[in-house]
C-alpha cells in the first residue's frame, strides 16, 4: 500500500512538472499515463484498506492474545529483567 502511495506522488510530480514546462496539450500522453497509473494504484489501496477492516486474523486472535497474555503474565511476575544475560 504504501509503495502504491509514494509511486503515485511520484507519478503525479513528474506528469505536473512535464505540464509546467511543456504545457497540457504536448504532456496529454504524460498525463493519460499518471491517470491511468493512479487510477489503478487507487484501486490497489482501496483493496488493501477494505481487506484491513475485515481484520481476517480473527480466528487466529484467541490463540495470539493467549500468548501475549502468558508472556505479560511472567513479565509482570518476575523480579527485575526476566533475561538478563550480563549476570
């Protein structure tokens, strides 16, 4: 998602910068390509973001939560740094 984000900047920037030096008429291939592009990466990101909030983890997260919670509880019983490697 984000690669499709910052190549789109950088889509956008070079197609403004061929419009500003050459003008709308003579950069409308540039233009058509950075639309296209944009367009596409759009739909790549809308994708990625829909499928975030689907949160399709879920059925992993009683397992997941299951270990953060033991790993918090010796955390939280253990005196000092539980690992600690420079006795």
């Amino acid at each position: 998602m984000a690669i499709d984000l910052y190549a789109s900047l950088a889509v956008i920037s070079r197609a403004s910068a061929a419009v500003r030096a050459n003008g709308a008429e003579r950069a409308a291939h540039e233009l058509r390509i950075a639309r296209a592009f944009v367009r596409a990466a759009k739909y790549r990101v809308v994708g990625e973001l829909k499928e975030l909030d689907k949160n399709r983890d879920q059925e992993r997260s009683e397992e997941r939560d299951g270990e953060r919670n033991r790993i918090a509880e010796t955390a939280y019983e253990s005196p000092g740094y539980r690992f600690d490697f420079w006795v």
